[in-house]
C-alpha cells in the first residue's frame, strides 16, 4: 500500500472547502489546514528535486 500522498485533486482544495472546515470546527479545520500544507509542500518538493 503507497498512499503516503493524495492523488492532486485531493490536494488542491477550494476555498470553499476551506470555509466550510471553520464552519464545522475550528481545531479540525486547523488541523485539515496543516494537512493540506503538508501535502501540498511534499508535492512541490517532489517534482521539484
């Protein structure tokens, strides 16, 4: 099983997504925020190097 990193669609949430998060709770949205960056930065340095 290789599912350390989400297809790309997973990554790039919408802001719409992102709104609704705080809607919900803050913590969680905090915590699906720095899942997204985590995400997004080990894309970036993958196709990157």
């Amino acid at each position: 099983m290789t599912n350390a990193l989400p297809p790309q669609s997973e990554v790039a949430f919408p802001k719409e997504a992102a709104t609704f998060d705080l809607d919900i709770d803050p913590q969680v949205a905090q915590q699906k925020k720095a899942q997204r960056d985590y995400y997004h930065n080990s894309s970036c340095l993958l196709r990157d190097s």
